[in-house]
C-alpha cells in the first residue's frame, strides 16, 4: 500500500487540506496595459497566399496533364519536375489560407497573428 502524500513544511495529509475563497479585491476593471489590441487582418498577407495556393493548383493540375500526355509529350521528367514545385507552391499556400479563414471564423486557438506579416 502506498503511503498517503503530506505537505511537507505543514505536516498535513494531503487529503486533510481545507480550501477556502480568496478575497475579492478586483473591481472589475483591467489595466489597460494588459489588454490586446483587435488583430488587424492582414490583407496583404492573404493575398499572397491565395495567389500562391492557385499558382500551385495550376502547376499541380499541368503537371499531372503532362504525366498523363494530354498536354504534350514533354517527358514524365518534366513532369515530375513541374508536380513536385506545385506541391511545393500549394502547400504554405493552402496551410496559411487554412489559419486566415478559421481565425475569420473565431475559432479557438486561431488568429491573424499567426499568419508571417508581408511586411504590412
């Protein structure tokens, strides 16, 4: 049988400790140094990443026209080539478009601070 904890300085079991209520010296009021500003959303930002987002979409979609030989009959390296920099193009994109639409949203853990400034 493990032997019950105690507080050390005091002495007391721990299960044996009483709680009691802190007293109440706010006022309701906050200091106006901890408060945050509303986050501005950076519309700069969110530009870029749909232009980035849409410019790997479209290298994306050659890329796997150019593999099946829709397009021309450039070579699988070619490609490969144009497949791998749009999924290099389109992941930041669509992970930031992701953090900008659910911080519009209000979702808890979210926010427009998240997202790299361009330099705004």
């Amino acid at each position: 049988m493990v032997p019950a904890r105690t507080n050390v300085p005091a002495g007391i079991p721990r299960n044996k400790v009483k709680y009691s209520m802190l007293s109440s010296t706010d006022d309701g009021h906050m200091n106006p140094q901890c408060q945050e500003s509303p986050a501005k959303i950076p519309y700069k930002a969110i530009a870029c990443f749909a232009l980035q987002f849409l410019i790997g979409a479209v290298l994306l979609i050659t890329g796997c026209l150019l593999l099946a030989g829709y397009l021309s009959e450039a070579g699988p390296n070619r490609a490969v080539a144009i497949l791998i920099v749009g999924i290099l193009v389109l992941l930041p994109g669509s992970y930031h478009l992701l953090i900008a639409c659910k911080a519009h949203g209000g979702c808890p853990g979210y926010s427009y601070q998240d997202l790299p400034d361009c330099g705004d």
